[in-house]
C-alpha cells in the first residue's frame, strides 16, 4: 500500500489567519511488491515479463556460445597438434629420401650432341683420375644431358657417384649410383649396385645394403663381385 505524506494547508477565510495543521499520510491504493524472476502462480507483482525472458534468452546465448567457443579451441589445437606432426613427418622424410632404394634424381634435358657428350665423358674421366673431382662431376654432368646412349649415360652416373663418394658426401653419391639401375645396358651397373651396398653399410643401415648386395647376386650370379657380395651378405645377416 504506498501511502504520501501530504501537508494540508488551511487557511481561515474570516481573520486571514493561516494556521498550519500536522502532516499525515494520504492512502493511495497502490500495491508494490518485489521483482521476482518467475512469473507468480497468480501473475500478481511482476515488475517486467518480457525483460526476464529476454534475460534468460541473453543466459542461454552466453551459455551456448562459451560451450562453443570451448569445442572450437580444442578442434584447434588438436588442428595444430596433427600439422605439427605433419611438419615433424615431412621432416622425417625428407631425411629418408637417400635411404630408398628408387633414384629420386630427374632425367636431365639433353642439350648437348653426341660428339660432345663422348668428349665431355673422356674429360670427365680423366679429371676423376686426376683427382679433380668437382671438375669431374661437371663434365659427366654434362655428358648425361648430351645425345650419348644409355649405357654410357649409367657409366657417367656411376663415376659421378664415386666422385661424391671421394668427397665425402655418401648420400648424394647414393643418388647417382642408385640411378645406374636404370640403365641396365651399363658395364658399371655391377660396381654401382656393390659401391651402393658399401656405402649403405658405411651409413650404418644394414637393411638397404642388404637389398643391393642380392640385387647384385641375382642380377649377376656368376658375375666377378658376386662371390665378395654373398660374403658380406652372409656377414650382415648374422649381425644383431
């Protein structure tokens, strides 16, 4: 009941005297009562339905975006997690890439004529026994790329791998002997399938150089490097 405290004021008409009377309390008939969050079994005293459900709407928005926002960041970092792990087994391969027992090299365009390439080749063999390697790598480089045929184009690889092996850079070495197995017709394809099982061995991966020594047992099973293969096949199978 809201009830206002009114001063009455009266004033006497006859003596123009005022004369001031007490205040009291004048009842309005109002009824006030507390906000409540749900509606009263009656509907009395509610200070504003359409306010608390908006309220509670803005409540479940809030709720259901936080469980939201809360998957959305685990997909994330689990997102995160699976690229790091690609990026770790990229890695991983690109480490491998000298370890598989297919050439990974691409065949080179072929610019030069057939006479220059015998001429690049006698150069290329005469700097690798000279002990000019790198010199040496060039022109067998560029006798690969000439109209030279394919038998001569695997002995060029094969020299190229030894020259890589000669400075010391066994995995590229791997690269060009392992590409003499394209070319069968080779008179070297028998020393670069035995270099490549040494230098396997040497890299300490005993698997791979077991591949290639009876690659070249079976390849060549009376060959001159086949007795020498066999031994060193026997000896890798019983190592721990």
């Amino acid at each position: 009941m809201l009830a206002l405290p009114l001063a009455i004021i009266s004033q006497e008409l006859d003596t123009g005297r005022v004369e001031k009377k007490k205040s009291f309390m004048y009842d309005l008939g109002i009824h006030i009562e507390p906000a409540r969050e749900s509606a009263p079994l009656h509907g009395i005293g509610v200070a504003n339905l359409s306010l608390i459900q908006i309220v509670n709407q803005m409540d479940s928005l809030s709720l259901a975006f936080s469980q939201y926002k809360q998957k959305t960041d685990e997909k994330i970092q689990e997102l995160i997690r699976r690229s790091d792990s690609l990026e770790l087994e990229n890695q991983r391969l690109q480490n491998q890439i000298f370890l598989s027992p297919f050439t990974a090299l691409t065949p080179p365009f072929r610019i030069y004529s057939k006479k220059e390439g015998k001429r690049f080749f006698q150069k290329g063999n005469d700097a690798y026994f000279n002990k000019n390697y790198n010199v040496a790598v060039d022109y067998l480089s560029k006798a690969i790329a000439s109209e030279l045929s394919g038998a001569v184009v695997g002995d060029a690889y094969y020299w190229i791998g030894n020259c890589y092996i000669q400075l010391h850079d066994e995995y590229l070495a791997l690269e060009y002997l392992k590409k003499v197995i394209e070319y069968p017709l080779s008179e070297k394809l028998d020393d670069a399938l035995f270099l490549a099982a040494v230098t396997y061995r040497k890299l300490g991966n005993r698997k791979m150089a077991m591949i290639f020594l009876k690659r070249l047992i079976n390849r060549y099973p009376d060959g001159q490097l086949t007795k020498l293969a066999d031994l060193e096949l026997k000896r890798l199978e019983t190592m721990d």
